[in-house]
C-alpha cells in the first residue's frame, strides 16, 4: 500500500490503471482499490489496495474511510462494478463516500437486456431482439447466448457451443448481427443533456474457442456517417435520460448497413474511453464531474493547460495468458515491460513481479499513438509480438506449493 494525504478521489474496479493516469495531472492524488495493483497503478495511484473479489470493495473503502477527515470521499467506478449491483448500494448509502457515477438501480436497469430493448422500442429507436428460451434448433447461428453479469465478451458465444443447461447456459439469448462492432463513450450531465464524446471501433480475435467474441482492443476515434452518428447520439440521450445516467458510460454497437444496434451498456468508465483523451474534449474527467457539481466544486479537479497535444489516433490490444495453465511472472518481465512502458509508453498494466496469471487473465496492455491508422496499428501488432516473445520466453509455469 502506497500513503498518501489527502486524499479525495478513488477508483474501484478490476483494474484502474487508465483513470488514475487521467487523475494523475490534476494534482489529485487517487486511489485504486482493484484486483491486480499493476505496477503503473502504483506509479499513478497514491494509494493502492488490491482485493480477490470485487465483493470486498466495500469493506476495504470503508477502512480507507476511518483513516481520514475529509467529506466525502468521491468514488469512480472502473469495469467489473456493473456486476456487484449490491456492493454499489451499499457504497451508496454510506454517508463518508459519494459515488460519482451511476447509481446501484440505473446500473441494474441498465444490465436489464429486456428493460433497454423496451426503452429503444417506445422510441422507435434500432434494437435487436431478445429472449430468455434457447432458439429453436437449426437457427442457432442467428442468435448468441449472454450472461448479465459478464464483461469484454466473456461468456458470448452461438447457442450451439454454449449448452443449454445447468451454469453453461445463458441468461438469455440475443439476436446477432454482422458488422463492425464500436464502443461509444458518453458523458451524461444532466437528464436532458447527454454528449457523445466519441467512437471506437473494438477487436476481436475469435482465437479462443471457448470465447469468439472475447474483447481484445479498440482503435479509435473512428469516423461514422452522418445519419449513424445521429442516430448513436439519439440513442445515448433517450437512455440517459430515461435510465437517469451520470458521468461517463459506454455503449457498444454492431453497425450493419449504417445501423447501429445496441449490444450491451456498460454504465462506467470504458476501456476505450482512454483512447479519446484530448480529441475534441479538454479533459474525461473535468467533463465527467461536471454531472456532480457539488464534488466538482469541493475536489477543484483542474488539468494542466500546456498539455501536450494528442496524436490523432490511438489504439490499444490486450495480450491474455491463453495457455492452458497458469503463469507466473518472474522479476525480469516485469521490469522489462515497466521499462518499456517507461521509455516507449507504449505498455500498461504491468503485473508485479510473483504474480500469478491463471489462463484467460489478461497480462498487460499494449497502447500505439499515431497520425495515420495503418501506422498505428503496425505498431501495435508489432510491440504486441515483441511483448509476447518476452513473456513467453520468460514466463514460467505456475507450480503449487509443497
């Protein structure tokens, strides 16, 4: 655990390496409290505390709570968050924190597949449809098998390959769409005044059998056609207003033939939201609190005005442990990666050294910034492979304790 005083700001979530590296100019000092503790989460956080679930988020904040004076303590939900309804709650009611996002009911209708496709209905908005019985037999490549509490496509997957019973089945099925899969970042300000900040089209490998659709990265921002980009902005503007959205949220899309279908909203800060950064908008999170005056006033959260300006474009792509056992990272990758991320900037979220990554985990992120999109992503594809020569090489097999 890292010290530092005062503190006004915490992040909670899988992992809150990306909003603390936005926090970080403001002079703010954030904390993290998350599942990994990376060791760039250190560099950015000025406290760090790492949990096994995300289920003792609240325990762990509330002994955050009795070291301090300051009221309240502004809480930012990162991934994972949307799955814990109960815990967001709870952070709720406490009166020694104020969550600064979604509250705990528009986060649970917001995970409500049925309850948004009704919303987009009524207002004669684009939806897919959905439904909580298998597809009859031989149109099961028409639909997809989804589970609520999931993220990054985990778990999404045609019926056929899914099961249709016992913990293997969905928790419900949605119509599928082919095209290019983009995730729209928002920020809702008030009910009547929600912004598109931009769009990003997502990644998918399909290298997992078991998860085809597993998020992998996003490039962004990317240009869509007049009508689509309305169309988007419509959508978040009705949702925000109806399922009453604060601050940032994401919302992600399959485009087919200039139409974009909702696929899931993710009432939180987004992966991609980090590729947005200085492009049309000063600052995320001076936008973000705008939707909570009273906190933006007592935090005075203020970036620096001679920020260097952003590259056009920027990408990111997530390297996994997808071998089949669990790895743990020894002391020379990880200060190889943290040395990398040092001087290129070009990797995030370095795991600490002696950690173990079981299979399916991510390891790190690989960031490219650039003025032209082909350029941008060789140069992601290509530190990717580097990035993974070196864990591969050094990485070695997780070995129980005797």
């Amino acid at each position: 655990m890292k010290n530092a005083t005062p503190l006004k700001l915490v992040c909670i979530g899988a992992s809150c390496r990306a909003i603390v590296e936005k926090v970080a100019p403001s002079g703010n000092p954030a904390g993290t409290i998350d599942l990994f503790g990376d060791r760039d989460t250190f560099r950015f956080a000025s406290t760090v505390l790492t949990v096994e679930s995300l289920v003792e988020v609240a325990t762990a904040l509330r002994g955050i709570c009795r070291q301090r004076r300051e009221v309240p303590l502004g809480v930012l939900l990162a991934g994972g968050m949307e799955n814990h309804v109960k815990v967001v709650a709870e952070l709720e009611s406490d009166r020694g924190l104020q969550l600064l996002g979604c509250c705990a009911e528009s986060i649970r209708r917001a995970r409500d597949p049925f309850h948004v496709t009704d919303i987009l209905r009524k207002n004669h908005l684009p939806f897919l449809r959905s439904q909580r019985e298998p597809p009859d037999k031989g149109t099961e490549s028409a639909w997809v098998g989804k589970r609520i509490c999931s993220g990054g496509g985990i778990g999404v997957s045609h019926p056929a390959r899914v099961g249709t019973s016992g913990d293997g089945r969905p928790d419900y099925y949605q119509e599928f769409r082919h095209g290019e899969v983009i995730g729209a970042s928002y920020i809702g300000i008030r009910p009547d005044e929600c912004n598109l900040i931009g769009c990003c089209r997502q990644f998918f490998s399909g290298s997992i059998a078991s998860d085809p659709f597993r998020y992998e990265g996003s490039l962004g921002p990317v240009m869509l056609r007049g009508t689509t980009e309305q169309t988007l902005k419509t959508i978040g503007r009705v949702l925000s207003a109806e399922l009453h959205l604060r601050g940032w949220f994401g919302i992600d899309f399959v485009i087919d033939q200039a139409v974009p279908w909702l696929l899931e909203i993710n009432p939180r800060f987004t992966a991609s939201m980090e590729l947005l950064e200085g492009r049309g908008i000063e600052s995320m999170l001076e936008e973000h609190l705008k939707a909570f005056p009273d906190f933006e006033s007592f935090c005075n959260v203020r970036l620096p005005s001679n920020r260097a300006a952003a590259s056009p474009l920027a990408a990111k792509r997530i390297l996994f442990n997808d071998a089949n056992i669990p790895l743990v990272v020894s002391e020379s990758t990880s200060d190889r990666l943290f040395a990398w991320n040092e001087t290129a900037g070009s990797v995030r979220d370095v795991p600490r050294a002696n950690v173990v990554i079981s299979p399916g985990e991510p390891v790190c992120t690989i960031l490219s910034r650039g003025d032209l999109e082909a350029a941008v992503l060789n140069r992601l594809n290509q530190t990717f492979l580097d990035v993974r020569q070196v864990v591969e090489r050094d990485m070695c097999e997780a070995r129980p304790i005797t």
